[in-house]
C-alpha cells in the first residue's frame, strides 16, 4: 500500500534528488511546482520503493503524475492501479510522453484509454 502524504517542505530533502533524474519535460516533474500548487490540487507525495509518487484529487478521480525514479516503472503504476482501487477512485495518469504512451499500450494493453490534450497526453 502507498503512504500517500500531503507534501511538506521536509520531502524535499529525499524526493528532490529522484525528480531531477527524470528527463521528461514537464513543470510537474520540479519538486518546487509541485509543494507550490500543492494546497491548490490537493496534492500529495509519497515514497515506493525507489519512485517518486505524486497524487492529486479533484471530483473523487485521483490523478496520478507518471512515476518518478530509475529502471522500470511498471511495480509503480501497479501500485498506482491498486491505490485508486482500494480508494475506489477513478484514475487518471497525466503528463506521460510519447514513450511513455507506448510503454503503457505494451504492458497494459487495452486497460486505459489514451487521449491527448494540449501539449501533453492524459490517461
């Protein structure tokens, strides 16, 4: 199960160092953006394994930042899967990139449906 937190200026100290490892192109993937809007999206920040998770709230859907981290994401996004789940929450994955697409229509195929919205793609 994933300890989601709100977040606080202290996680700054072991998520910060995992986020700027991420090469994707996205504001939401800044430590600073994220505990800044936090108390405008509900957001909050949790810790698995060795991925960054970010979660916001809005209309009972959970809206899920692609994970933060090395290697393969896929234990992450299952995590991810069974959180909204055992909260009974819709749930949505924003800011992937094109990579991203193609590595989740591999590994779950026909599970989400992928739809493209301004500049990025949203689960």
């Amino acid at each position: 199960m994933i300890e989601f937190h709100p977040i606080t200026a202290d996680d700054y100290s072991w998520a910060a160092p995992i986020m700027r490892k991420t090469t994707a192109m996205c504001c939401g993937f800044s430590f600073v953006t994220e505990f800044m809007w936090s108390p405008i999206f509900d957001t909050q920040i949790a810790r698995y394994e060795d991925w960054v998770l970010i979660r916001s709230c809005d209309g009972g859907v959970f809206y899920y930042l692609w994970p933060m981290g090395e290697g393969d994401p896929r234990r992450a996004i299952d995590a991810m899967i069974e959180d909204a789940a055992q909260n009974e929450r819709e749930m949505r994955i924003f800011s992937i990139t094109q990579e991203d697409r193609h590595r989740l229509e591999e590994w779950y195929p026909n599970r989400f449906e992928i739809t493209s919205r301004r500049c990025g793609l949203h689960l």
